[in-house]
C-alpha cells in the first residue's frame, strides 16, 4: 500500500492496521477479476465491504460541530456537513419540509444516510415548534451512525424509526444530504483516438494499486458520448447508480416531494473543457486530496454531482422537477436569515457561535455556491419557497 502524502496526518497504529486489511481485502477483489476491478466496484469495497469499508466498520466519520468540538485543537471526523454546523440548517430546512407535508398531506420525513442524527433532530424539534407532529424514518447503511442517531434521537420516542429497505409506498418529505457524492462512480477517460475508455484498478509488481483503462462497453460509450464531445486525454466520472437512485424513487414516493442537497454543477459545468481531471476527492483527517489508493477504509472518496443528470433521472421515473438552485439561494429563501434574526445580539459569544457556521453555509467562497438544492417529487403544487427566487432549472 503506498504511503500517504506528507501533507496527510500520520495514522496511529490501529489505524494503519485497518487500511492495511481493507488494502488486503481489495486486492483480492481485483485479483478475483482476473486482476482488473471496475473503479466503481473498487470504491463500493473501499466504502462498504462489510465490517470493513469506511461507512461500515465503526470508524468517526463526522467532526463535531458543537462547542465541545470547536474546543478541539484537532477535531475528529474526516469533514463537517452543514446540519453539524449549525442546527439553523436543519431549522430552515425544517420549514420547507413543512411545506412539503402540508401539500402532500403526509406526517412523514424520510431521511437517508442520517449522519449524526443532527439534521433529524433540528428537522423533528422545529416541526414540533410549527404545530407538526411528524414521524422520521432514516435510512442508514452505517451500523455505527445509526447508533449515534438512535443515542441523539431517543428524546423523540418512537417516532424515529430505522427502516432496512425502501419503503413500498411513501407520501411526504424525502431529506438526502450528501447522499449523491458518496455513491460509487464510474470513471472513464477519452483516447487519443477519441474512444472511450473504462478506468479501472490493477496492481503493480508489489502489490500496489495502480490505475488501468480499458475500452468501455456499448452502454457507458453511450451515455459518456451524449454528455460531452471528445476531448482525449480527459478523465470524469459518471454516477449511473445515483442515477438509478433518482429514478427509482418514482417507485416508491406517491406524493410529495425530495430534497437532495450536495456539491455538485449542471452538466456544461460539470463536463467544462477546463474540468479535465474530474472531480474524485478524498477526505481524510480534514484533508483533502485526490488519491483514493491511499488509506483505504480509512477515507472518505466521493465525487460531484451531475445534476443535469439526476434531474433527467427524475423526469425518467415520472417524477416532476421542482426546484434548483444554490445552497446559499434556498436557504436564504426558506427563511434562514430570519431564524438568525431571532438570536439574542446581546448575547455576543452565543451570537458569534451561529453567525460563523451561517457565512460558512451561505459564502460563495465557501458551502453556498459549490452546494445545489434539487427538488423531484410526485402530485403537490409546487411553488416551494426554498426556489421562489433563484431558481436555475433552466440551467439544468
């Protein structure tokens, strides 16, 4: 396994040992293949390979947004998501949820890949505060986040419940943060002679993992041909299951509506000429780096989303496009500014300790622009406030 860059914090022994089993177990998969695996199928091991993979095998994944985290000279986790910022995310999304259940007549939010359980708990303590009270399901992959939830989310009873599938039939507000990136992609690469190539990994004389392309099939030639021109020597991603995810929610969600939050462009953005290494990203420790051969289980690898296509997903699965727009646009529409307003000024350390996570939520220069807000669902009215202004399906 190669060793890390020197920018990356060390890892303690434990640590070295788990990414050294996990290496051991990808290389048998690659070997099984006849010594080529899919990077898809790579990273589907490297993040869920049972008791192994980083979502499954117990490791802190999350960095504390509380006080008690910011006391830390080294916080824990690998990254910070918006809800544990700042519980004025989860306040303001709350809102729009509430719109949501009141157009389709539901009492229910379905929350997937739950985190910490602090979206949930702003989202459930703020409908409470409107009058609403909603039932939470999540669906959580992590046996270790989902005991961190159960633990935060007890307060609220049996009301929160744990589901193992899809639901058959579902009417009410769908909640996805950072679910599309962590979805395993496929990487392609143009030729020289202008074909498209299917990247993959093998293993060099030692052992390590390197980098292989091989001529993509029928299918993926297809789809990468109709998203973009030729442009050899340049490398991207498709993400055909998060697709398949979008689309298979016209399954499954009879009213109502999703709300899908990530980092992500529309796909002239996203397949730029200027854009030709793609997107792939590690992170480790508060880390950022684009190597996922490097501490396996131990890193998170996601990539950006293409939101053109999860919006054709939608349309696929018979589902209506809402809504897109910017992170920053959504909030600020569904009343974020206004829940700040209602903090104490007076109280300056209380005060200081949102209006920093709330730049950091709202700044082009941070979360506000790199993250999009999409809305696809099924028989309500529309006209949500989160896109009232700003709205950006014409850009789609």
């Amino acid at each position: 396994m190669r060793s890390p860059p020197a920018n990356l914090p060390p890892l303690d022994p434990a640590g070295a040992a788990h990414s050294e089993r996990v290496a051991e177990h990808l290389r048998a998969a690659v070997r099984a293949h006849d010594g080529w695996l899919p990077f898809d199928r790579w990273m589907a091991e490297a993040l869920y390979a049972p008791g192994l993979g980083y979502y499954t095998a117990g490791a802190v994944k999350l960095a504390p947004g509380s006080e008690a985290g910011a006391r830390r000279r080294l916080p824990t986790g690998d990254f910070v998501t918006a809800p544990e910022l700042t519980p004025l995310f989860g306040q303001t999304v709350a809102q729009q949820a509430a719109e949501i259940l009141a157009q389709c007549a539901g009492d229910t939010v379905l929350e997937f890949g739950a985190g910490t359980g602090a979206l949930a708990e702003a989202v459930l303590a703020t409908l409470d505060e409107l009058g609403i009270a909603a039932q939470y399901r999540i669906v959580e992959v992590s046996a270790d986040l989902r005991a961190r939830q159960q633990a935060r989310l007890a307060p609220f009873g049996d009301r929160v419940q744990w589901l193992d599938a899809l639901p058959t039939q579902f009417v009410g507000c769908v909640l996805g943060n950072e679910v599309l990136d962590a979805m395993p992609v496929q990487l392609f690469t143009w030729s020289a002679r202008a074909e498209v190539m299917v990247r993959g990994v093998a293993l060099d004389d030692e052992g390590d993992f390197v980098w292989a392309d091989r001529p993509a099939d029928a299918a993926l030639t297809r789809a990468v041909s109709t998203r973009m021109p030729p442009l050899p020597g340049y490398v991207s991603e498709i993400n055909l299951q998060a697709e398949a995810w979008v689309r298979g929610m016209g399954q499954w969600l009879a009213r109502g509506a999703a709300l899908l939050f990530d980092y992500g462009f529309p796909r002239h953005e996203y397949y730029h000429p200027q854009r030709a290494t793609g997107t792939l990203m590690c992170h480790l420790r508060h880390h950022a780096h684009a190597d996922p051969f490097v501490t396996p289980g131990l890193q998170d690898i996601t990539a950006h989303v293409d939101f053109t296509a999860m919006a054709d997903a939608a349309l696929e699965g018979r589902l209506d496009v809402y809504g897109y727009t910017s992170q920053a646009r959504f909030l600020m529409n569904a009343g974020l500014l206004d829940r700040l307003g209602r903090l104490d000024p007076a109280d300056a350390r209380a005060y200081a300790q949102q209006t920093a996570p709330v730049q950091k939520l709202l700044s082009e220069a941070e979360m506000g622009e790199l993250f999009k807000v999409l809305a696809v669902g099924r028989d309500i009215d529309g006209g949500l406030q989160g896109f009232r202004r700003g709205d950006r399906r014409d850009a789609l």
